[in-house]
C-alpha cells in the first residue's frame, strides 16, 4: 500500500462517524445498558459520543476501533460465583 493511500485511508477513519445501529450490527455492542457501563468504566472506558443534535449522537470511528484493539484476547475470566458454583458441582459429582 502506498503511503499516500495509507494517509488518505486514516484520514478516512478519523472523519468516518458511527451511529448506535452500525455498532450493534457490526456487533460491537448489544445493548445500550452495556454501552453505558463501558463509558462509565474507570479504567479504559469506552469513548464519549459526539452530539449532533438534540437527540442525536454518534461515535468516532477511529476512538472505537483503538478501544476494540485494547481488549483482552483469549477467554474471558470467569467470574467469582461461576468458579464457586463449578467447584462445588464438581466435588458433587467426583
């Protein structure tokens, strides 16, 4: 790739605006209860949305993607109660 492609290419990403529907399509986002919780997160939120209009908002295409290349990779932890109630199934069980 050329690097006046590459420049236009980021240059593109940076301008390119995505509404609520386009994340949850492209499967970003499920729910906007979620989406609150990921902007309200103290560590690495998710990004704020611009407002366009009074009820309007969308959210910086490129704030997006650098946030989803932050994510962990692999399997998610399991949560404390999940490892509990695993542990004591199993010494039921065996």
């Amino acid at each position: 790739m050329t690097e006046v492609l590459a420049a236009f290419l980021d240059n593109l990403r940076a301008r390119y605006l995505l509404r609520y529907w386009e994340m949850e399509e492209a499967g970003i986002v499920t729910d906007r209860m979620t989406l609150r919780r990921w902007m309200n997160l103290k560590q690495d939120p998710f990004p704020q949305p611009l407002v366009l209009s009074g009820n309007s908002v969308a959210w910086r295409a490129d704030e997006v993607f650098a946030w989803l290349d932050r994510r962990p990779r692999g399997r998610a932890p399991q949560p404390a109660r999940q490892r509990a109630a695993k542990a004591v199934l199993e010494t039921a069980v065996g």
